[in-house]
C-alpha cells in the first residue's frame, strides 16, 4: 500500500470516529417535587465549535405578560418586541450584557433591538416589577430550553463533553446555574434535580 492510500486510509478513520463521538443528549429538569421545570436553559460550552448564525426573534407583551418568558438566542440576533395588549407597554433591561430602554408603545407597535454581547438579559417593565422576561444570548450552538416536560435535548454533543449549565430564573443556585458533570463516554439521558422558588404574584392593576 502506497503512502497517499495510507493517508486516505487513516483520514476517513479519524472522520468515523469524530461521527460516532457525536450524538443527542437528553437532560431531565424537574424540581423537588418531581414536577417538570419549563424554561430552564441547558447549554454546552464546546471548543472550536463555530458559534452559530443569528437570528431574528420575537418576544411579544399580551395579557400583561412577556410571551416568551425564556428565550435563547445566538449572539448578534435581534429581538422584536411587540406590544398585543391595548395599552402601552414599556421595555428595559440593566444587564451588563445588554442595557437598553424602550419608551412606552402601543398597541400593534414594535420596537427592535439587537444582542451584540453574550450573557444573561433580564427584561423588565416600569409599572409591574412581577412583569418579567429572561434572554440568553449564546455562543455555542448547543444551548436548548426545556419543554413543558422537563426536556431539553441537544443534537450532535460530542462525548467529549464533560460538563453541562443549567439555568432557570427561579432556580436556588449561585447566579441561578448548576453545572452537571457529564460521562463522556455514552449518550445518555440525565435526569436533573433542582430547587425553585416561587415566583412573585403577577398584578393586573393597570
């Protein structure tokens, strides 16, 4: 065997193990009480992974709620707020990551704004401090939210993978985050315990 052929050879068996180190990963939010956690962000930091395209996103105010209440977003994208209620709304944050303020807008109005930095946002609105949304704005492409069950599945992970972030805003944890430990050497799915507070009662007095 020539050494071009070798060379070849030894290429596509670096390819097929780098795919077979790839694959789905499952993790399984649920509180104390065994009941699923929604809208807890799973996310992998992986080496060399190209961060992924941004996007362009929508989070609308309607019935006195931010519709997402957790949205994840790659870095870069831009959110349009929109305003469904027949009123006007007002939008800020004071995150590091993105600080911003949205004057007060009415009904069918939206207002663009563009994630330029990583990090967590937390969104706000001046009349009720209980009125809240949460974005996080990645760099990796592995950054998923849970479903109403619990499920967050990230697709491709390598199993070189060792360690996961779980974040939720009510989440009893240092800056509201766990990292999980993770066995590289099979996909699997991991069934995540947390504490979570209460969040506080939404008021409607307008």
């Amino acid at each position: 065997m020539n050494s071009g052929l070798r060379l070849i050879l030894g290429l596509l068996v670096l390819c097929s193990a780098g795919l077979a180190r790839a694959g789905d990963l499952t993790v399984v939010v649920r509180d104390s009480g065994g009941r699923p956690v929604a809208d807890a962000v799973v996310m992998a930091d992986v080496a060399g992974q190209p961060a992924p395209a941004p996007g362009h996103f929508v989070i609308s105010q309607k019935s006195m709620a931010f519709v997402p209440f957790v949205l994840v977003i790659p870095v870069g994208s831009t959110v349009e707020f929109g305003n469904l209620d027949p009123f006007r709304h007002h939008v800020y944050s004071f995150s590091p990551a993105k600080e911003f303020e949205l004057k007060l807008f009415g009904q069918g109005q939206t207002r663009p704004v563009r994630f330029d930095k990583p990090g967590l946002v937390a969104i706000g609105y001046n009349i009720h401090d209980s009125m809240q949304a949460f974005i996080q704005v990645v760099t990796t492409p592995f950054a998923v939210k849970t479903d109403g069950q619990g499920r967050a599945t990230l697709h491709g992970v390598s199993n070189e993978v060792r360690e996961l972030r779980v974040w939720h805003p009510y989440l009893r944890a240092p800056g509201n985050q766990l990292v999980l430990k993770v066995d590289g050497s099979k996909t699997a799915t991991i069934p995540v315990s947390v504490s979570v507070r209460r969040p506080a009662p939404m008021r409607h007095d307008y």
